[in-house]
C-alpha cells in the first residue's frame, strides 16, 4: 500500500487521474490536445472584477516584497492543484538556484525509479569458505547504498556474525564501497569543514560525518574523534585532529593516505563543545568503526583495505534499511544532502547502470523530468541542491507538483508553519502547508501545497536569490556570509506573505 499513487515512474498513467490531467492541460488552454502547450505570454497577474473590499486589500506580490526590504529577484507561480490551472507568476520562466528544493524532485526520481518499499542492503562477505568458525578468505564488507546506516547497525552486524558463528579471518577485511560513485564531496565549492558536504559512496556511515569533541582541563584540552552514534562511541584513527595555536583559519584539511587530517585553531575552541565534520575516505572509515566492533565480540579483523572491484563469495550478514518511504520522509524533514545525492544515484543506476559523478545522474534525472513530467528546462547538477551552478524555474517546480497531486509526496513533505511578527508559530492557522523549503547565501526556496481556509488546495514554487550579494562572499565566508541571516529571514517572510495573499484571493 505504501507505494500506491506513486506509479508514474514510467508512464505517469495511474499517478494523477485523467481529470486531473486535461484539467492541468485546461490550465495551459489547450484541453484534450494530448500536448503541453508553452506557458503563459506575460506574467499572470489577478484582475480583482467585482470582488469584495477584502481583495482589493491584499498587498500586491510586489509590495510584499518590496514591504521586506528584499533585495535580488524573486520568482514565483502558483496553481490550482487539482485542475492544473495557472492563478498567478512572476519571473516563473527564470531559472535560480533551487538549493534544497531540489530533494522533492529528488524525491519524486528515487520513488518513481525504485518503488517507496525499496529497501537497501549492507552485507558481510566471505571468500573462500568458512571452515570451523573460520572464514578460509577475506572478510568484505560490502555497501549497497544504504544512507541511512550508522554506528548501531553495524553493531548490529557484528552481533550478527558472531551470532552466524564466525570466530576468526584467515585473510584480511576488505571494504567495497564501489556500489555508487566514489566522490570527494558534493559540492567542491563548499568549506572544508561544513558536515553537510561529506564524500559519496556506495557505503556511508553516520552520513559520513565524524563527532569531534574537545574539553578544556588543566593541562589543555583533551579532544575525540568518534563514530558516534545513539549507543556507541567508538573511537577512530582515519580521521585525526590536531590544536594549533592561531585565531584563523578556524580549521584545515589535508588529505594522507589513509587518513583524513584536520587541524583546529586554539583561539576558536573555547571552554569546550563539540561539531560533526565531514569524512572524505568512507569505505576506510565504516571499516574502522567495524573493526573495532567486531572486536568487541571477540573477532579480530586486520586493518581496513578498500578495494575497487567486489570478489566471489557467500554472504554471512545481511543489514536492511527502512522503506525508501520513510528514508525519504527523513531526507525532506532534516534536508540531508547525502541521502538525496545517493537515493538520485540508486535511482540513476537501475535506469541506466553506474555513472561517474554527480552531474551525470543529475542530467539523467532532468532528462526524466522531462520526458515523465512534462517539464521544460530543469538544469540540476546534483540531487541536492547544494551545487551552486544548479537552475530550476518556478514553473517547473510549481507544474511537478500539480502532475503528482495525490500522490505519496504530499504525505511526506515537512508541514510549514505559519508565524507572527516575532517569527514564532501560529497555532492553529487556518492555512496549511506542507513543502519543502531550500537555504544557501543569499538563496530562499519553498515549494509545496498549502490549504487556503475555504478549503482549495494550491501548489506554489517560490525562488529567491541576490546573486550579486552572493557573488561577493569570499570563501572563508561561506559557513557564516555576512548579511545571509538578516537576508535569509526576509525572504521566508516575502514567502509567508505571498502564500497568504494568494489564500485571501484565491481560497475558495
């Protein structure tokens, strides 16, 4: 039941009704033509004939915008999300950024190519035979994708391979995390420390972030870096961190053979605290973490070696992940980037096998877009929306969500909460949202559904972006750019706004 709704994957038949469909295509004024026709001329704008006083008070999109002082260019349009038709747009042919946006599309792809049951799978296995409790060959663990394995699941499988009665390794622990493409990081534009750009692979742990923790005593600080996860806390030696005696830069990174190298500088640590930092050797780290767990049932495993190609063998332990529903459903709330980019790629690879970066799936995926949503120019590089040199148009991402209206991605999109002028939730408002919304410097997304009082649901992209200001950013900047904050809460109050006139003009 759980994938019901969500069978457009292929030929877009069963995910929204043929009703639904000429009704989209009414919104285009060519219903029953079999064919998208081009957009709107102009820019739609309402025309208030004979409405009542209350309408003719909604501010203008322009004076709500212009009311928050915000700066750059915002884009928007907004539909009625059942027949399709079009109420009103501005700049919605312009592609920007989408920043996180992205991960509904993303969302769509991987439910569409896999199926919401798709389960990923982690495995141990052994070469060459296991005589007596003894594995004759090497022990492999073999990732397959799974972004949501941590610390606990691979407890887990070593109580398992205990369990299975294995007691000792002939041969050496190999790691293969060659299932996905092997990448440094999503985006190479980001700052080295940032934890929500890690290394992608076919094998990540803890989304591939290490806890680093520091505690000031008497005689310096005493630091850790851990795969920490709800249960365990096992230290790692691939990831090593050293205090140096400066104020800036805050953090390095050097990339060792077989180490992931950072340095902190002493005036930026205070008291104490802690931070996850991204991992760049995946496959070395998850072994790491294993191996110490392993230990800890009494089976000792030599040294982590990565290997490229994934040798014959039985598997001994098998690690299940959720439905990809529910992984989804976690990726559109918290926004993690690690899990959209490796859904994307698992999607990606079933269609047209393993590709070699980012960008090519994410071509593949806008060729999807395309051909199975009628979309006109997604330009995505990433599945993320973490890729500055991503472009989306409001009308794209505002016509996706009409075509897939009542499908399973309502359901899991995050609710949006509605606030007064102090920024704090409104309870019980009488408009209801649920979407996804997207952040980078000087970048402002959301994109969903939302339910006016008088009950019509609408579905509604908006895009804002100060390029210019983001241009100017230097990349020491880029965790903390001066001006993004105050500019950032600006634009979720222009998307307030704007949700709220179109709910006073169009909610019934």
């Amino acid at each position: 039941m759980a994938d019901a709704g969500l069978r457009f994957n292929r030929t877009m038949g069963n995910d929204f009704s043929r009703r639904g469909f000429l009704g989209c295509l009414a919104g285009f004024g060519i219903a029953g033509t079999g064919a998208l026709a081009a957009p709107p001329a102009t820019s739609l704008r309402p025309h208030l004939r004979g409405e009542g006083f209350y309408k003719r008070a909604v501010p203008s999109a322009q004076e709500i915008i212009s009311g928050e002082k915000l700066s750059g260019r915002v884009a928007f349009a907004v539909a009625d999300a059942q027949s399709g038709k079009w109420l009103e747009c501005e700049n919605e042919q312009t592609g920007t950024a989408p920043a996180s946006v992205a991960k509904a599309l993303t969302a769509l792809y991987a439910l569409g190519t896999l199926g919401a049951a798709h389960q990923f799978e982690t495995t141990l296995m052994a070469t060459g035979g296991v005589v007596n409790g003894e594995v004759q060959g090497d022990l492999v663990l073999v990732g397959g994708g799974d972004p949501t394995l941590d610390t606990d699941g691979l407890a887990q499988m070593a109580a398992q391979l205990k369990e299975a009665g294995i007691i000792g390794i002939k041969g050496g622990f190999k790691v293969f995390e060659a299932a996905l493409p092997v990448l440094r990081q999503i985006d190479p534009a980001q700052p080295d420390q940032v934890g929500y750009n890690p290394a992608v692979s076919g094998l990540a742990l803890n989304f591939n972030r290490v806890h680093f923790e520091w505690k000031r005593g008497s005689n310096g600080y005493a630091i850790t870096m851990e795969g920490r996860s709800e249960r365990y806390r096992p230290a790692v030696t691939m990831a090593s961190m050293q205090i140096r005696d400066r104020r800036a830069p805050i953090y390095t990174y050097e990339d060792q053979p077989q180490r992931d190298s950072w340095t902190v500088a002493k005036g930026a640590l205070g008291k104490n605290g802690a931070r996850w930092l991204p991992v760049r050797k995946p496959g070395l780290y998850a072994g790491d973490v294993f191996a110490t767990l392993a230990g800890a049932q009494g089976i000792r495993l030599a040294k982590p070696e990565v290997i490229d190609a994934l040798p014959q063998g039985e598997t001994v332990v098998t690690h299940q992940s959720g439905p990809l529903l529910g992984i989804l459903q976690d990726m559109l709330k918290y926004s993690t980037n690690l899990t959209a980019e490796m859904v994307g790629l698992a999607a990606t690879k079933k269609r047209i096998g393993l590709v070699a970066d980012l960008q090519s799936s994410a071509a593949e995926m806008n060729r999807w877009a395309i051909n199975d949503l009628g979309l006109s120019a997604p330009k995505l590089v990433d599945h993320s929306g973490l890729g500055d040199a991503s472009r989306m148009t409001a009308q794209d991402m505002a016509l996706a969500l009409v075509k897939v209206h009542g499908s399973t991605l309502r359901s899991i999109l995050k609710p949006f909460k509605m606030r007064d002028e102090k920024g704090r939730p409104i309870k019980d408002h009488p408009i209801t949202v649920e979407a996804k919304t997207g952040t980078l410097n000087f970048v402002s997304g959301l994109a969903g559904y939302f339910t006016a009082e008088g009950g019509r649901v609408l579905a509604f992209a908006i895009f804002a972006a100060d390029e210019d200001a983001r241009a100017k950013i230097r990349p020491e900047e880029r965790e903390r750019a001066p001006g993004a904050k105050t500019w950032n809460r600006r634009a979720k109050r222009v998307q307030q706004g704007l949700i709220e006139r179109w709910a006073a003009l169009y909610g019934t």
